[in-house]
C-alpha cells in the first residue's frame, strides 16, 4: 500500500483542484483570488457581462496576470504570447503550467 500526500484547495466548501506539492497548491489558491478581486472589479466596469463571463475572464486574466502585466508595463504583447495565440485551448481553459502535477478534484 502506497501512501500519497495531496494539497487540495478548498472554495466554499467545494474541492476546485488538488495538487502533489503545497508550492503549486498555494499558487494556484493565490490565482483563485486573484480572479475573486479581478471579478469584483470586472462588475463595476460600464460593459455588461452576461451570468458566468465576467468569472471567465476573470479566472483568464488571473492565469495570463504575468502577460497581463508586460502589456500594461510595455504596451506591447510579449514575443512568447503572440506566437502562442494559434494554440488550442487547454482542456477546460485552464492554462497547463509545466512541472505542475494537477488532478482534477472531485
């Protein structure tokens, strides 16, 4: 019998992923709030979002925050990001960070 150690981040209650190490458990509840203030700030913009696409871009901008970042510094779209925009989407829309061994929780 093998014992494995998971990391689960938990949101109201609810499962949301589990992780193999507490470093990417604890990045990925990070971005989670991120995404939480992003969302807030998102609703008092004048565009009106229909149900669920203001927590869609959020959670987006909370993944792509280091993009994000260059652009509002730079202006410019870094070199990486513009060659990777003919990519298809990861599965669910969530960003597949190398390295990162991630279950989906149930």
């Amino acid at each position: 019998m093998a014992v494995e150690i998971k990391y689960v981040v938990v949101r109201e209650g609810q499962e949301k992923m589990s992780f193999a190490s507490k470093k990417d458990a604890d990045a990925y509840d990070k971005m989670l709030d991120l995404a939480e203030v992003l969302g807030d700030w998102l609703t008092q913009s004048p565009v009106t979002f229909e149900e669920g696409q203001s927590d869609t871009l959020a959670m987006w901008l909370a993944e792509n925050k280091d993009v994000l970042a260059t652009v509002l510094r730079s202006g410019k779209l870094p070199e990486a990001a513009a060659a990777g925009e003919d990519e298809a989407p990861a599965e669910g829309n969530v960003t597949e960070h190398p390295g990162r061994k991630r279950t989906k929780a149930a």
